[in-house]
C-alpha cells in the first residue's frame, strides 16, 4: 500500500463519517509496527473510529497460546505453541473450538422454545461460530495505539459465556473499550463440551481441559503483553454467563495463582447449579458406549476416543437435565483442588487476594419462553411444570415442600385474579434467582468477608430499541453492548444490535467507566484526580456517589440504569428463602423413607417442562417399570455408582434410576437395553394411603362403640327409673285424700329406704257418710327421689286438692 492510497481511503473514510456520523470505518494498515512475542513476530491492523472520542485500536486476530489439540494432544493439556518463522500476519480470527449450538433454521419450531428476541440475538451472532475445528486455541489482544511513557496499560481478559457446549471469545469486540478508557482487551477460544471437559476416571489424565486451555492463555499473556504495552502485573479477568462460573474457578485453582489480581463477574458463579458437571462420569461411559470403547480403564478409553472422528464424536447426543450440565469443569483434585462450595466457605485464603466487582441483571431468566410465552403469559399449570422441573433437578430431600414453598413466595397475593402476565414475570423471577441471583449473593457475601474491595451491582436498564418487549427490566446478556461500548460506535460493533439513544451511549460510557477504573486501580469508582477530566465527557452525574463496597450486613449495591442509584439488600426476602430456608428444607432427615422426599405425581412426565434428572432409590424400594416419552435414539446412561446423595440413599447394585423427558412423540420399552426408563409408579403414596384409611376406619369403629356404651347406660338408668316407680307406688282407691295440706313431719322426715315408711303413722280415716263420689287417687312416689323444687310444686298441688 502506498501513501497515495492511504491518504485516499482516509478521505473515503471521512465522507462516509460525514454522511453517516455513527458509523464505523476501519483502516487495515499492515504498515503499522511489528510486535515481537517470544513464539515470532505479529502485524495486526489499525482500527479507525468515525466518532472523534474514540482513538484507533491495534488489533491482532487469531494468535495461537498453545499448540492444535489434535491426534495424541486430543484430551490432553494444552502445549505451548510452535515458533514461526518471518512476520505472522494477524489480521482474522482463528476458527472457533468445535460446538453444538441452538438450531434456529426452522423458525416456527424455534419460536416454540424460545422468544423472538432470543432468535434474533442467535441469527446475528452464530456466523461467527461458523468456522469450526480441533486447530482452535486462539486468543485476539485489542490495545490502544498511544503508547505510555511513565506506564504500561492494565489488562482485561475476556472468557466468554453461554454454555460449556457452544460460543466463542471472537463474538466479543473489545476495540471500543481499548481506545475509550485505555486498557488492553483481550479475548480467548478454548475446548468445549467432551473436548475440553472429558472427566478423569482414573490418574491416567487430568480433564478439566478447557480450564487448562485458559491457565495456558493467562501464561501466555503474562509472558507476551508487555510487548504489546500491557502490565503483566495488572490483569483484570472478566467472565459472563458460563464464563463467569469458569473464572470462579479459576480463582480458586492453585494452577492460576498470580496470574491475576482482579475478578468481573457478569450473572454467574461457581455456586449455580449448572456451574459444575458432577455427573460427567457417566455421560462419558454412555458416550465411550455408543463409540464403541471402553470405559472400564481411562487409558484405553482415552486411546480408542483419539482414534475417533470428530464428527463421530460430535454426532453423539445426550439427555441433559433442565439448568445441568453434562460436560463442564469437575472436581479433580488438581485443577479444581476441591469442592468450590467448602473452598469459598471454609478456606477464604484460597481466594483473598482477588479484589471482585460482581452483579446481576434484573431478569436473569427469560432466554427459556417461548414466543407464545412472551405473548400471552402462562399459566398455573406451566409455571408449576417449570418450578416443579427446577426443583427436581436441583433439589434433592423434601421436594414437594420446597416445591410449594416456592410457588408461595413468588405468587402475588394481593391480587384477586393472577394474569398469565404477571405469573410469567413471577416465574422468571423464581427461576432466575435459583439459578444466577441467590449463588451470586451467597459468593458476594462470602468474598467480603475475605477481601474487603467487593463491588456489587444490578443492572437494571433495558435497552429502549432492544429486542424484548418494554418493562422487563434489563435481560440476561443484554448489558453486555454497554460493557464493550456498542452505543459509540452504532452500526458496526460485532454482533451487538445496532439502534442506541443518545442516553444509552452516555450509559455506555458511564459502564465502562466503572469497570476499566477496576481494571485499573481495584475501584470503580473515579479517582478525584481525574473527576475533572471525566465531567467533560458527559457523565458527571454518575460520579457524583460513591460505589460502596459490599460486605455481608449492610449489602450496598449501585443500580446502574440512566439515573444510577444506591440501594441495599437485594430482594431480601426472596433471597432469604434460597439461602437460608430452601437449604435447610433440602436436607435428609434420619428415619424418613426415600419416597417422603418426592414430589407429588413424581414420575408423572406430563407435569415436567423438559429433561429432570435421575433419582436414586435404596435396595428393596418397590418399583414398576412403564414407557415414557425420551429422543429417539438418545440411550439413557445408567447412573449406577455416580450419585452420592446421603446416607440414606446408599447406593447399591440394584439403585434405579430416572430420566422423563415430556412432550414427545417418541417412546421408549422396557428390555434392559440402553433405552431402557425404569420408572416407579406412586407405590408410596398408595401406602401412606392405606394407613391413612386404616387408622380412620379404627376411629370410626371406636367412635360407634363409645356412643353404643352411651346409649346403652342411658337405656338402664331409665328401665331402673320405672322399676322405681312400680315398686313405690302408693294408691288409695275409694278414699278421699284429705283437704288439708300433708302432715310437715312426712316433709321434715325424709326416709331413706322404702323401710322408714312403716314407722309413719297413716292419716286418721274420715267417717263413710261423709265420703263424697269416687275421685282417681294421685299417685304418691317416694321422697328419695325429689329434688326440693318438686318437693314445693307437690306442696301446692296437695294444698289446692
């Protein structure tokens, strides 16, 4: 390229500027310097900006840290790189590591699994994933063009989110942020799904690769990025997602101490449930059977998966439970030295040197709706099969209880009617904190506890043009364009979308303000040097607080939106029922049989959304086996040996286990093959059943009897009462009954027994003239057996004869 030419495509450049203000134009100069690593020399190019704010970026593409994991380096560590020979020009990306991303050809069918943002989002960034191959250990620098005198420039290292399975660290543009705030960015490839994460069985091989792959970058860039005028002393790790949870891990590997000093955390941690592949054993074991290997010895199946294809390899599909995973980082006594929970809780020395900035966005689950779903809401019924897939895959004791527990906190009760709105926002909310929130919250507590330099944020901004639908708040992922300063260069920015306010770029500013001042200096807040110089650049305001740190009693957090606000306790109630009820809900209890723990209809596949997990019975547990709905031609592993869940479910030879995936039209039977489901039917709750019956049917025979006894006694006090009578009657027949009131002596002396009557005188008989016509003489009943108001009444009536 001559200089003429240069000048010329400078001047295209600048009209294009002039006609379209927030476009982007880049100049590719290979006549920019030579950096020299110590594998050979590298030729980037030069990134020019139309917007004046922003300075050219150097950009080198697709450097390789370590040698191509093929043949014999297949799951093996990763190796440094091979030295090359002249100026190695770098100027596109390497390939991305080979993945399994979402399939979004059929539109109609991916609508039904996801929202028309979600797919959006997918058709602008998978053709970046296009390029695939084994050849892909790859990182790209982005460093601004000024160089220091005095200093060199802190350093970012991207590890990209997403999942274990799909993604790669060439959809991020650092560029922006490199020429805006000074800091060089970097971002890396490394080995997913069994490629970076087949488990070790034996001592034969490590696994955990894919951390491996990026321990091996962190070396490489602390020996290389003075060269390119980074500090290798000062280097800030930033991880989203999936990326998040590995750069937790990497702070507590012994394998990457001092290769780092400070940790962005974006919607992730170690403490998710899917952060961690606990059962990756036995995804392996189905995999080395559909290839045709053995399992048995690591060694030989290592061996025998080399000599495999790739396509053979990738080919392979597996029944991975809803919010799990089934390759991903394990705990292999090396890498990961121990289980992440008991590291970040009983050894925080493992972990304090690193200073944290850490956050969440306001709606960490709706990737997971349908278009339907976004449309219309959802009902009681979808948001229990949702909660109820939760909490069988994550959970483990007392599910039906925590199930409802669940469903009663995120249930608004001061409204009458429940709109399939609300229940959808509600559901997303229950989900999102059991998956991303609550595990941030509980590490955030932890970390400040050992290290006092802990920020924590939420962010709350949605974007105003985005691609969901307005008074969501801000959505998993979406923040991810003001990270990397998408607004200031609208139209040409990786595959962020490209439609900004002028509000949102003064965000964007503001966000990258906050997190290279980290970077930098292990504060995101401005240092009072420099509030002059940043009130020129429009966003004075958001430096007129103070981020304060976060520790585990006042919980201070900044909610970052168009007005920034200081804020404590995030959802505390809410947060309250994941750490602190829900584990103790989630704990065995000694003596309660295993199907106390099941949730109601447990086998019912009709009442899942999706794949939940195996559950392990004890010997002797009665079970049936049925046919439920599963992928065609996807075996189900038998997990026999790989789940330690407590005492009480020990596991033995006979352990059953289950895998339901609903809501398909293909199923499976039961011949002892690899697509074999064994399920247990309701035998427990048939047996609570008939006790209960039992022991209602004894009351009720012991309520009859006791009445019957009742009864009984009421019937011989009366037939006693008339005997009474008969025997104590005493008639006159004949006679007059005298006018004059009964003798007061008859009154005074009550007898005792029918015998004192013999002792009482008879009245005097009145002569027979003066009898008058037969009357009917009243019946006298002895004194024993009237009270002294009956004795009174008896009175009068004798006075009145």
């Amino acid at each position: 390229m001559t200089k003429t030419s240069a000048i010329v495509i400078f001047t295209l450049v600048s009209f294009v500027s002039f006609i379209h203000p927030h476009s982007s134009a880049v100049i590719r100069s290979y006549y920019s310097r030579v950096v020299r690593t110590k594998f050979g020399s590298l030729r980037g190019f030069t990134k020019i900006f139309s917007n004046e704010q922003l300075r050219p970026t150097e950009v080198f593409l697709g450097i390789p840290y370590a040698r191509a994991p093929t043949g014999s380096l297949r799951f093996m560590p990763p190796v440094t790189p091979p030295p090359w020979r002249g100026v190695r020009t770098a100027d596109r990306f390497g390939p991305v590591c080979p993945q399994k991303y979402p399939d979004i050809r059929n539109t109609t069918e991916a609508l039904k699994k996801m929202t028309p943002g979600r797919l959006a989002y997918l058709r602008r960034l998978l053709p970046f994933l296009r390029n695939q191959s084994e050849d892909c250990l790859y990182l790209n620098i982005y460093s601004p063009t000024r160089r220091r005198e005095t200093s060199r420039f802190p350093v970012i290292v991207v590890i990209h989110g997403e999942s274990y399975e799909w993604n790669s660290g060439n959809i991020y543009d650092g560029s922006v942020v490199a020429s805006h705030s000074e800091v060089i960015v970097v971002t890396l490839n490394f080995r997913l799904g069994v490629l970076g994460f087949l488990p070790t069985l034996t001592g034969a091989a490590r696994g955990n690769y894919g951390l491996m792959d990026q321990v091996a970058a962190l070396h490489w860039i602390k020996e290389n990025i003075m060269e390119f005028g980074g500090n290798p002393n000062n280097v800030t790790v930033l991880g989203h997602g999936h990326g998040a949870a590995l750069v937790n891990l990497l702070m507590l590997s012994p394998m990457a101490k001092d290769l780092f000093s400070r940790v962005i955390l974006q919607s992730g941690s170690v403490l998710s449930p899917w952060a961690t592949a606990p059962e990756a054993v036995t995804y392996t074991r189905h995999l080395a059977r559909v290839l045709g290997c053995p399992f048995e010895d690591h060694a030989l199946l290592v061996t025998c998966m080399r000599q495999q294809s790739l396509s053979d390899i990738m080919r392979v599909q597996l029944l991975v439970p809803e919010h799990l995973t089934a390759f991903g980082p394990t705990v292999d006594g090396i890498v990961i030295p121990n289980d992440p929970e008991l590291l970040l809780r009983n050894y925080p020395d493992v972990y304090s040197q690193y200073e944290l900035l850490v956050g969440v966005t306001r709606n960490e689950f709706y990737h997971h709706f349908s278009a339907r779903d976004e449309k219309y809401g959802i009902e009681p019924e979808r948001r229990d099969k949702l909660i109820r897939t939760l909490v069988r895959n994550v959970c483990t004791y007392h599910l039906q209880e925590i199930f409802l527990t669940i469903v009663n906190e995120y249930t608004d009760w001061a409204k009458t009617v429940q709109h399939p709105m609300n229940i959808r926002q509600n559901t997303a909310n229950a989900l999102g904190d059991a998956l991303i929130v609550a595990p941030v919250i509980r590490l955030v507590n932890y970390h400040s506890k050992a290290n006092s330099r802990t920020f924590f944020y939420v962010f709350g901004h949605q974007t105003e043009h985005g691609d969901y639908p307005e008074r969501l708040g801000c959505v998993h992922g979406e923040e991810l364009p003001y990270v990397f300063g998408a607004p200031l260069v609208d139209g040409g920015l990786s595959y962020f979308q490209q439609n900004f306010t002028h509000a949102e770029v003064t965000l964007s500013m503001a966000v990258m303000m906050y997190w290279t001042n980290f970077a930098k200096y292990g504060d995101p807040n401005i240092p009072l040097l420099h509030r002059d110089v940043v009130g020129d650049k429009g966003i004075g305001h958001f430096y007129r607080f103070e981020w304060p740190v976060y520790d585990a009693v006042h919980q201070k957090y900044i909610s970052i939106g168009i007005k920034p606000k200081i804020r404590d306790h995030y959802h505390a109630h809410r947060m309250s029922l994941w750490l602190h009820l829900i584990p103790k809900l989630d704990k065995s209890d000694v003596g309660v049989p295993p199907y106390h723990h099941l949730l109601n209809e447990h086998n019912n596949a009709d009442l899942y959304d999706g794949i939940v997990r195996q559950v392990p019975f004890p010997q002797g547990f009665p079970v049936t086996t049925t046919s439920l709905p599963v992928y065609p031609g996807l075996p189900l592993p038998t997990l026999a040996g790989v789940w330690n869940i407590s005492e009480i479910f020990k596991q033995t030879d006979d352990v059953v286990f289950l895998t339901i995936a609903p809501n398909e039209d293909h199923s499976i039977s039961t011949n002892g093959s690899d697509t074999v489901a064994t399920v247990l039917r309701h035998t427990s709750y048939s047996t609570a059943l008939s006790v209960t019956i039992a022991v209602g049917c004894s009351l009720l025979i012991l309520n009859v009897l006791i009445f019957a006894g009742v009864f009984y006694q009421r019937d011989k006090y009366r037939i006693e009462a008339k005997l009474h009578k008969k025997n104590y009657k005493v008639k006159t027949p004949n006679e007059r009954l005298p006018s004059r009131p009964i003798n007061k002596q008859i009154i005074r002396a009550i007898p005792t027994s029918p015998n004192t009557l013999q002792d009482v005188p008879p009245p005097p008989t009145p002569q027979a003239q003066d009898q008058p016509k037969e009357k009917p003489t009243p019946e006298v009943q002895p004194l024993l057996h009237h009270t002294g108001h009956e004795i009174s009444i008896m009175k009068t009536q004798e006075i009145k004869m």
